[in-house]
C-alpha cells in the first residue's frame, strides 16, 4: 500500500478570511498520518477565494474521507470537495 496526493478545494465562509490562517487550521485539523504537501489559490467569484491544498494520504480504505471530515469542521471553512486524487 502506498499513499496518494489529493487535491481538496476548501472554500471559506467569507472573502475577509485570511487564507494563510485557514491554512494554518487546516494543518492543525490534520488526521494522524496525513500531510499537507503544498496550496494553491483559486478565484472564485465576487473576491472569493478557494484554497486548495494538496493533502498526502495512506492509500487505505476510507481514502480522503477523514481529511475531508477534518477540513469540514475548520470554524472558517464553508465547504469542502476534493478536486483530484492521484497515486505517488
């Protein structure tokens, strides 16, 4: 079993959140074993902006889903959907 790199977008509840402290929750929410490997940016609409960081995962059963259940309960965070998950 390997791990896979996974993209999840996370859209915070409003453009006045500072992307660098979500992200800094984001990692803090982080289960055992799981990793943030890098971010990006996305513009949404109406100075919205999504962050999506690319989260390294043991490639088991369950896949992203405790990471998608951590982001979910970040204060800041409005939704969370993930975007792409590829084999290293």
């Amino acid at each position: 079993m390997g791990d896979v790199a996974a993209s999840i977008k996370v859209m915070p509840k409003s453009p006045d959140i500072d992307l660098d402290e979500l992200q800094d929750s984001l990692e803090a929410a982080l289960p055992e074993g799981a990793r943030i490997s890098g971010a990006k940016t996305e513009e949404v609409a109406f100075g919205l902006t999504a962050l999506i960081p690319t989260v390294i995962v043991a490639d088991g059963e369950g896949g992203t889903e405790s990471v998608e259940e951590a982001f979910a309960a970040v204060d800041d965070v409005e939704s969370v959907s993930v975007e792409s998950v590829g084999r290293l």
